[in-house]
C-alpha cells in the first residue's frame, strides 16, 4: 500500500475523487470568515447534513469507515488533526492508495471524501472540533457505513520524528 502525506499547503491528493482544498480566512478588523463549501464547488455533490465532532484529548482516534453512497467535506474549525483514507474502490485505478492529510484551523482546508474510501482521524490538539457535511441523512436503522479497526492499516497513528 502507497502512503502518501499531505499537508494542509498542498493542493492536490492521490487517491481518486479525493480532494484536498486549501481555504482562504478573509479577515479585517472584526476577525475572520471561512467559506467552507458552497454549492457551486466541483467536490460539492448534494446536501444531506452537517455535524460537529469534537474530540476532548489529543491523540483520539475515530477510525475507519466507509460509505457507499454519502459523500463526507471535512473541516477542521479548532484545533489539528491527522486525516488517513484509503482507497477501497476494485474499479478504482487507485485501489488500496493511502493519503495522509495533517490539517488544522489555523491552516483551513476542507477534504472530500468519495464514498467507496476508509477514513478516520486523530485529534493532534486537546479539543480539537471537526464539522462534517454529509451528502446524505444519516439512517440510524440502515447505516450507510462499514466499520473496521483503526489498526486495519498498519500503525498509521504514531507522529513520529522527520
């Protein structure tokens, strides 16, 4: 499996429909706005829901996932966070490609997730808050999800030294 890191400067993934959009923070002299995601945006699909999910400790993980229909933007609001995916699509030319995004809110950025892709994220602040628009309605007797462990990849967590 190929692993890539991505930092929040950069533009561009390797994994198929993926996409890693740097933000721009439009301040004056009240403070700032981020546009998140808009309608227009080519990674926009459809508008399901949005959620917040907040992390108390650094070093939490919530990981990894998949859906076959929803579309996941991910955005760090507090906080930073390391964002692994990794392509589980057969069809895909992409197939089994891991991306590692470090991200944070003073450095915004959004991700696209493409259904058919595991993710999963580790708060690298204490308190760190991630808003997630969905492109579907959670459905709580039918998920739209397959879980697996956070250690299905290797050891993907550990920050080590560079």
């Amino acid at each position: 499996m190929k692993s890539e890191i991505i930092l929040a400067k950069q533009n561009s993934a390797t994994i198929r429909g993926v996409g890693f959009v740097p933000l721009v923070a439009n301040v004056d002299d009240r403070g700032y706005l981020i546009e998140i995601l808009r309608t227009v945006d080519p990674h926009f699909t459809k508008f399901g829901q949005v959620y917040l999910v907040g992390n108390f400790g650094r070093g939490t993980i919530r990981a990894f996932h998949k859906h076959e229909i929803l579309w996941d933007w991910f955005f760090i609001s507090r906080g930073s966070a390391k964002v692994v995916l990794v392509d589980d699509r057969r069809d895909s030319p992409t197939h089994g490609q891991m991306n590692v995004f470090v991200t944070s809110a003073r450095n915004p950025s959004l991700i696209a997730v493409p259904p058919g892709v595991y993710h999963g994220w580790m708060s690298l602040e204490d308190d760190t808050q991630l808003i997630s628009v969905a492109s579907e309605v959670y459905n709580r007797e039918k998920p739209d999800e397959v879980r697996i462990s956070p250690d299905s990849f290797g050891d993907v967590w550990t920050v080590r030294g560079r």
